[in-house]
C-alpha cells in the first residue's frame, strides 16, 4: 500500500525502550563501579602514645585519686568517680580517678606520689603507714560508726553453718593485702593452729569483695570472707544476690577503711583536702552519693583504730614464720 | 542489515542485558551481603572485646590491653589493627608506629559506629568503634575489607561463571529465537505484502483522486490518480497535505463558496458530499465532487478521512459538447424547416410568376411599341421581377436559393472585389489576400459567393472598428476525409475529396462563447442596426453550395471563418445562356406538362409563337398517355417536376420507357442542382428555372433542340 493508516509512530516508542534500557544499564554501571567515595587516611602520619590522659586541655590543677579495689572496679568507678569530682572541683582542681587491680598497686600509686589521695582498706593502710609513713586523712561514718567486720559467707542452700564448716571446701580470698577478705580468715586459721592450704580444699582470690559475694552466690567458692560495708550495700542493691548467701560468722569491728595520702602532701593541700571531706556531707549533691555508697559523712580519724589489724597481720605473719 | 541479524542482535543484546542486571544485581546483594555480615560479626565482636577491655582501662593495665587486642588480631585474619583512644589520645593499640592521626577523634556514641575508608596503597579498611563501658575510652577495629570480601570471592566467581553460562545458552536461544522469527515473518510478510498490493491495485483502480487524509491534512494513503496528480511523486513519502496536491497552495483551503470537505467532517463526523474547486498543475480550476467520510478512533474520534474526488470538468465540458452539438441540430432543423417553407413558397410562387411574368412578356410581344400600355406592363413585369428576387432571397437563406451554377475562379473573384472591400471598412484595417497557387475554381452562384466575402469582411471590419487591425484572407486547397467534415458539419455526410478552403480571420474584438452558439441563427445581431441576416445568409449560401463553415474565436484575440467549398467538378450539359438567336423560330410538336393552369396556357402560347405545334397535360399520367399516342410527332417534352398524381420524375421514367431517348427539358421553382439531383445521367435535356421569361424559354428550346439536332 502507499501510505500508512492509523501510524502511531513506532521508531519514538523504540527510541523510548533504548533510552530507558540505557539508563538501567548507566544506573547499574555506577553502583556496581561507584560508591566507593571513601576517605584517604594516611597511614603513616600517626600519633605515638605518649601516656598523657587527654586532659589537658583543662588549665586547673590536677588532683589525682585513687580508689583501692574494694568493691569490683565498674561499680567502684560508678559510685566514686563523681564524688571525687565532686570533691577536686570544691577544691578548684580537676580529678582524675585511677584504680588498680590489687590493693599494694594502689599503696604503690600512693607512695610513689602518682596519687594525691587514695580510699584505701584497712589492711593496706597499716601496711602504708608502716612502709613509707601513709597518713590518714579522713575516715568514713557507715551506718552510724566508723568500724567495719569481717563476714564468713556460704551459700544459702549449703550445709556449712560455721567457718569451722568450710573445712576441706572451696574458699575465695579477696585480696591478699584485704584485712576483712584475706586477713581475718587468715587470722581465724591461725588462732586454730591452721593455714589456708590446710583448711581449705582449694582457695583463689576474687580481687574484689562482690565478686566474692557473686562466687558464693554462684556456687563458684563454698565460702568467702568479705567487707561487711560490701555485703551490706550490695544487700540494699541487689539483694537477689546476697540473698543467696548467708553470714555464718562475723569478726570482731575493724578501724573503717580509711581516705590517706602521702605524708609529703604539702599541709596546705593536705587540710585542704581533710576540710573538703569533713564538710562534704553538706553538699546537697555529695549527700546523694554518701546515700549510694551508705555512708553518713567523713570525720577525723584515729589511727589507734586499726591496731588490732597491725596485731591481727603480725600474728599471722609469726605465725607462718614460725610455720617456716 | 537482514531481519534475522536485526533479531538476533536484539535478542542477545535483550539478553545479555537482562543477564548483565541479574549477575550485577546478585554480586552487588553478595558483596553488600558480605559487607553486613561483616558489620555485624566484628560489632559483637568488638563490643565483646570492649567489655573485656572496661575493667583493663579501669586498672588503667595498658599492658593488658594492648595483649589483648594484639591477641584480637593473632585469632582473626580479616583484622588489620585495634586500637583504644581516650579522649582522642591513643592509649593501646597494635600498630608498630603509632595510630594513625585520622583515625584519631571521631564523634563518640553510644551505639557501634562504622567507618570506611582506604589508605594510601588503596586499600579498604572498615572501622567498628565501641565505647569502652561507661569509660571515656573507644575501642576500635579493623577490618581489611579485601580479607573480608575474600570469603565471598568463590561465590562471586560461581555466579558469574552461572552468568556467562547463561549468557551463551541465551545467545544460542537468540539464533534459534532469529530463525524462527525470519520464518514466521517472511511468511507473514509476504502474506501482507500481497494482501497490500491486492489492495492497492484495487484502490489504484478507481478513476477518481482517492486519499486517506490525516487531521493535519497531510496523505496516509492516496491511489495512482493522486501520484499522477503530483507528477508520479509519492505524496505521502514526501508528507505532502492535501491542499497542496489539490489546490497547489501551501495554505489549507478556505474558500466558503466551496467548503473544505476534510473540514466538514471533521466538525460533523459524518460523511459529506460537496462540489469543490481544485486546481491542477498547469494551475487549471477544476471543478470536483468531493465525498469525504470519516475514520474513528476508539474513542469516537476522528482521525482520518477518506477523500474520493470526482472531476466534473470533462463531464461539463461532454454536457456543454452535447449542448453545442444538439444546438447545431436545432439550428440545421430551423433552417431546414425555413427552407422547406421558402422552397414551397418559392415553387408556388414561381409558378404564379410564371403565369404572370410570362404573359405579360407575351402582352409587350405583342404590343405596338408606341402602345401606352406597354408601360404599364412593364412596370408590371418590374413588380413581378422584384418578387422573384424576393423569393430569391429566401431561398438563399433556406440554403436553397442558388439560382446560378458555374465555374467560379475564386482568386479572380476576391481580386475583383478587393477594391470594393476595403472601401467598405476602416482605412486603418488592412486587408492582405494570401491565395494558394495553382488554385482550381468553384462551382456556385459568384454573386452568392460574393455576398459571402463581402458579409464575413464586413463583419470583420465592425470587429476591428478604428482599431489598427488586420483581415487575412487565405485560400488553399486541402483533402477532407470523413471526419474532419463530420466534425464542422455534423448534420450532413459530405463527400470526401478536395475542397477549397477560404479563410477570412480579423485581429478585432472576438466573440464570446455565448455570441458564438448563435451568430448563424436568423435574426441575431450584436449590432444596433443590423438585421441579423448576413451571417445566416452566408451560412446558407455555403450549405446551399455543398460547403461548411467552421468559427474560431477569442474575446480579444479575434476571430477566423473558414468555409469550405467542394473543388470544380464539371457537370455534363453546362448551361450556355446565349441569347444572341432572339428570332429563332422551330418546328415540331412540344408536349407541355404543367399542373398549374396559367404557366401550361402561357408556355403554349410562347411555344407556339416560337413555331411549335403544342400538346398540354395536366400532370404525370396524362402527359403519359399523350405521349404514348404521339411520341412519334412530339420532339420534345417541357416538363413541371412537381405535379399531382405523378410528379416530374416519375413522369421522365414513363416517357423514357416509351421512348429512350425522349427530350426533356426539365422545369421547376427549385433551384437546378436540387431539381435535376434525381436526373443525374439519365440524359437531361435541360432545366428551366421559375419564373422564366420567354426568351429564355426560347433559349432553352433552340439549345436543346439544336444539340439534339447536331447529335
């Protein structure tokens, strides 16, 4: 025929297909070849460690504390940190807050000066003080008095009744510089003529008095002896743990674990420091914290009052001595 | 490029593509996959070394940490470093030389971040940051993305291995796709291919202009008339509008007088049938019958149009021919009828002419040449001579009013008359005579041929007025067959064989179609003064003399008659009126022969004066008997050719059969060449025409006689 009727123009609908197959096809290209805008980073233009803590920025004076592991290092941290922020920025200072694993890292942090102020236990202290003059700066008041015990722990469903019960089973130490955690049991052995190794089927130390707690409980260690301020404030936070424990036997009180610093920190810094924490308890913020970690303020302290660990530590110590 | 290539290509490219987008879009899933997998894997994984890694930074035990990531990096191959920074500070980490600026300090959250980036070499690294517990520490990890991907590499490879399978397996399926296609449509298309050249010689076939016209008035269809219309070019491969193959305008029509039809339509949407004015290419209107009915879409709409246009130009022009054709007979019928009234005028009167003329040249024969009453005789016989002109003339316009037949020599004629013609026109007309050698003569009336010259020159001059103009008057001798004489004289079969052709054009006015149709009817002029009987006589005298006439004309391009006379053909017995025996007496018996009473009483008279004895019959049958009785004493027979009961043919039949060579003279009011017609070579002794005198009768008589005498 000559001519075309009813022509709807096929060659732009063709043209149509081809564009829109080229765009899926350019589409495709880019995301299979693109995307990969990342940035350069050099690799070789890099930052030593140079041990500072990132800091500096801030102009104030520095003031370092250190908090004896206790209690396990989180929750240590958690309840401490912004006390002593608390208390560095009455002071005009910026805190900067260290722990250690053990209780003679802390002593070493103190009596190498890399702290200005350190919450050490009563155990540690008496050894501080022996060993390069510790002072005592301030005491906590917990629950109205300023000692502390020493608690026997077994689990709630066990048999053990006594320490004397805990023969022959698994035993969790906390520290070995600890008074309540390692040194009483200790003691306690001592006084029955045994030792660890004798008594116990198996001992290890925990580092901290609620993983002690969190061992009983769990089954991990048959007994444990713990700081009766940890056992009493891990009850009031989470009682479904201590509720698994139970107290077979309380030591006689114990001075309070003690706030001390070197004896070379300078007197004015020193009262300084011993003023800031005796008027704590009347900050509206420092009493939230003293709620927490149940205490009721700082007051002076005595060193008289850890006498009886100094006695309890030698007797141990002549008592394995005369074991050798 | 052949259609099975054209399949195939497109084909195995479709496919090609379709597989390219499929293998693409799975590497792509694969990778991206891969990438997820990984983000996920080395977020707990770093998360969980985070946790590890809080109470190690709480202890402030770099020494710790740094084993353990460097213990992170010794268990997973896809790790390329770890590190931890606090405060933007590095703190541990397993690099040899530091941690690397940029990768110092970003923005800290809660939740993992993910970061990627390339180092210098180009390779790709995927860093998981996760904040150390609540310490302002961040742990980070990095993956080498390469290693990563690696795992995924041998299913990458499978799939694109499954996709270049598939790929050929589809280009095979392409060429068998192409062969049958090629198949199917070669059949096909051969199929459409016949079923279109089918219809387009069916719409080739009809007459008309028949078009498919879109609404833009440009041709989707059009037949072989409408590419002829174009000059053989395709008007809808040169997108050509309808306008400009019809109406050679580059505008559409919209002319109201005649409505466009594409128009029409598509207002109505339905058919119409209209007459329009197209016009050809030589730029000739044309007038057409347009139907143009529509072609709907789906939805109801117009879309097209068929177009059919009829051209009425030829169908006019037949009617007009026709018109023309039918007027020609009218106008032969009104002249025939005017001829048979004059010629039975004529006869009757030429009898009573007879009666009277001849008796009274019987009354002055007699008279004393002194008598007074011979003047009133005469004026008498003047009175009866001027109505023989009378009747002469009418017969001329019947075409029946030759009186005379003899040779005329057409160029001696025109050269004595043209002196006289160009007298009767304008000084500032010329007259230039063109005459063929060697012409031969005419045979006719020269005064009637004269009238004719002198009428059609006249007429020229009053055509050319005081214009500077021209009269060309031409002569030729020319061989007429049949249809060129049917074609200027339809109403009568003329001989074929040479005529003379006599030519008289004029530069002047010209004539319109309409003065055209009618210059030869009786009566018509387009003068004030004239009769209207100049041209209709010519148109008589050429009929009367076995002639045609043709006109040709243009208002303002003058006009030219050409008259045709049949070549000299000698008659046997020509006429030679010699009048020099006044006295010449006969002897013998003449049988006269006339129905009407006074012509058979003065012939007789006149015949006996001239020494005749005289018998009379009053028609056919008596004049039959008598000259059974006495065709022994008669010497010859002046016989009337209309008679009751046996006219004059018939009666010359009878007499011959009696006697053979019986002298005839035969006698009529007709003219001689339509009376003696039914005597041709039957030996005619001669013809005498009404009213006669009686010398004549007397000249007659002694030529007849004398050649019978001689014989």
């Amino acid at each position: 025929m000559n001519g075309t009727v009813g022509d709807r123009g096929y060659s732009t609908v063709s043209l149509k297909y081809v564009l829109i197959l080229a765009v899926i096809g350019a589409a495709l290209v880019l995301e299979l070849t693109g995307g990969d805008d990342d940035p350069t980073v050099d690799m070789a233009e890099t930052v030593r460690d140079d041990g500072a803590d990132g800091t500096q920025a801030d102009e104030r004076p520095v003031l370092r504390v250190a908090v004896g592991a206790m209690i396990s290092p989180e929750i240590t941290r958690d309840y401490y940190e912004k006390l002593i922020e608390l208390l560095a920025g009455k002071l005009g200072h910026r805190a900067i807050f260290s722990q250690r694993r053990t209780y003679s890292e802390v002593n070493a942090l103190v009596a190498n000066k890399e702290v200005d102020v350190a919450f050490v236990c009563s155990g540690p202290y008496t050894r501080g003080r022996e060993e390069f003059g510790m002072e005592l700066l301030v005491v906590p008041v917990a629950h109205g008095e300023t000692v502390y015990y020493s608690y026997i722990l077994a689990h709630r469903d066990s048999v053990v009744r006594s320490f004397d019960d805990l023969r022959g089973r698994r035993f969790a130490f906390t520290d070995p510089d600890s008074n309540s955690g390692c040194l009483v049991p200790t003691y306690m052995l001592a006084r029955r003529g045994e030792t660890p190794d004798s008594f116990f089927g198996d001992t290890f130390f925990s580092n901290s008095h609620d993983n002690s707690i969190n061992a009983v409980a769990k089954g991990m260690a048959d007994g444990a002896a713990v700081d009766s301020l940890i056992w009493d404030f891990m009850n009031v936070v989470d009682p479904s743990v201590t509720g698994l424990t139970r107290i077979v036997e309380r030591s006689p009180p114990y001075g309070i674990p003690p706030v001390v610093v070197h004896p070379d920190l300078p007197a004015e810094l020193k009262e300084q420091l011993r003023q800031a924490f005796l008027s704590l308890h009347e900050d509206e913020a420092a009493r939230g914290f003293f709620t927490r970690l149940q205490i009721d303020r700082f007051v002076e302290g005595d060193d008289a009052a850890y006498q009886s660990v100094r006695e309890m530590r030698r007797w141990v110590e002549q008592d394995n001595e005369g074991g050798q | 490029m052949s259609l099975r290539a054209k399949v195939f290509i497109r084909s195995a490219v479709l496919s090609a593509f379709l597989i390219g987008v499929i293998v693409a879009t799975h590497l792509a899933y694969v990778r991206d996959f891969s990438d997820r997998q990984l983000d996920q894997r080395y977020t707990k994984e770093t998360i969980i070394q985070a946790a590890r890694a809080e109470r190690l930074v709480l202890w402030d035990d770099r020494v710790a940490l740094t084993g353990l990531l460097e213990s992170m990096l010794d268990t997973d191959d896809h790790l390329a470093y770890a590190f931890i920074e606090r405060d933007g500070r590095p703190y541990a980490h397993t690099f040899t030389d530091g941690v690397p600026r940029l990768l110092l300090g970003r923005p800290v959250s809660p939740t993992p971040q993910h970061w990627h980036f390339s180092d210098e070499a180009g390779e790709r690294f995927h860093d998981v940051s996760v904040r150390v517990g609540d310490t302002n520490a961040v742990l980070h990890v990095g993956l080498s993305r390469e290693k990563g991907f690696g795992d995924v590499v041998p299913l990458l490879t499978r799939i694109a291995a499954v996709g270049g399978v598939t790929l050929l397996a589809a280009v095979v399926l392409s060429m068998l796709l192409a062969r049958w296609t090629t198949r199917e449509v070669r059949s096909a298309t051969v199929a459409l291919r016949d079923t279109l050249a089918f219809m387009q010689t069916i719409i080739d076939g009809v007459p008309e202009a028949l078009m498919v016209i879109n609404r833009d008035c440009t041709i989707a269809l059009a037949n072989r008339t409408v590419r002829e219309m174009t000059g053989g070019k395709d008007p809808v491969a040169g997108r050509l509008k309808c306008h400009q193959v019809s109406h050679q305008s580059a505008t559409p029509c919209a002319a109201t007088e005649h409505p466009c039809p594409l128009g029409l339509v598509i207002a109505t949407k339905a058919t119409a049938t209209v007459e329009h004015l197209h016009r050809d290419a030589e730029g000739n209107d044309l007038l057409v019958e347009v139907i143009a009915a529509p072609i709907f879409d789906e939805k109801g709409e117009v879309v097209q149009i068929i177009e059919l246009a009829r051209d009425l130009t030829e169908r006019i022009r037949a009617e007009e021919g026709r018109r023309e054709l039918e007027a020609q007979f009218q106008q032969a019928q009104k002249l025939e009828s005017l001829g048979v009234l004059a010629s039975g005028l004529a006869h009757d009167f030429n009898n009573l002419l007879v009666g009277i003329y001849g008796n009274m040249d019987l009354a002055l024969m007699d008279l004393e040449e002194r008598s007074p009453v011979r003047i009133y005789i005469t004026d008498a016989k003047t009175a009866a001579r001027r109505a023989a002109d009378l009747i002469g003339e009418m017969l001329a316009y019947a075409g029946k009013g030759k009186t005379r037949s003899e040779e005329v020599d057409l160029h001696e004629l025109l050269q004595e008359m043209a002196g006289l013609l160009r007298a009767s026109i304008s000084r500032k007309t010329t007259i230039h005579l063109d005459l063929a050698e060697g012409l031969v003569a005419v045979r006719g009336d020269p005064t009637q041929i004269r009238q004719v010259v002198m009428n059609i020159i006249t007429n020229a001059g009053q055509a050319i007025g005081e214009e500077v103009g021209e009269i060309v008057v031409r002569t030729e001798r020319i061989e007429c067959d049949r249809a060129f004489l049917q074609a200027i004289r339809p109403d009568v079969e003329l001989p074929e064989g040479p005529y003379i052709s006599l030519q008289i054009a004029d530069t002047g006015s010209g004539l319109s179609r309409e003065v055209m149709g009618r210059i030869f009817d009786p009566f018509f002029t387009t003068k004030a003064t004239g009769s209207g009987l100049g041209l209709s006589a010519v148109h008589g005298i050429v009929r009367s003399h076995g002639g045609a006439i043709r006109v040709e004309s243009q208002p303002g391009k003058g006009t030219s008659f050409t008259i045709l006379f049949p070549a000299v053909i000698p008659l046997t017995g020509t006429d030679q009126t010699d009048l020099v025996a006044k006295d010449w007496r006969g002897s013998g018996t003449i049988l006269v022969v006339d129905d009407e009473e006074p012509v058979r009483s003065f012939v007789a008279n006149a015949v006996e004066r001239f020494g005749f004895a005289v018998l009379t019959a009053s028609d056919g049958v008596e004049a039959v008997e008598i000259f059974r009785e006495h065709h022994g004493e008669i010497d010859g027979v002046l016989l009337d050719l209309k008679m009751p009961r046996m006219d004059g043919a018939e009666t010359f039949e009878e007499l011959r059969e009696i006697c053979a060579d019986v002298l005839v003279i035969l006698s009529s009011g007709f003219t001689e060449e339509e009376s003696t017609r039914q005597f041709a070579g039957k030996g005619l002794a001669g013809f005498i025409q009404k009213p006669y005198e009686a010398a004549a009768l007397r000249e007659k008589l002694r030529v007849a006689l004398g050649r019978r005498s001689g014989a």
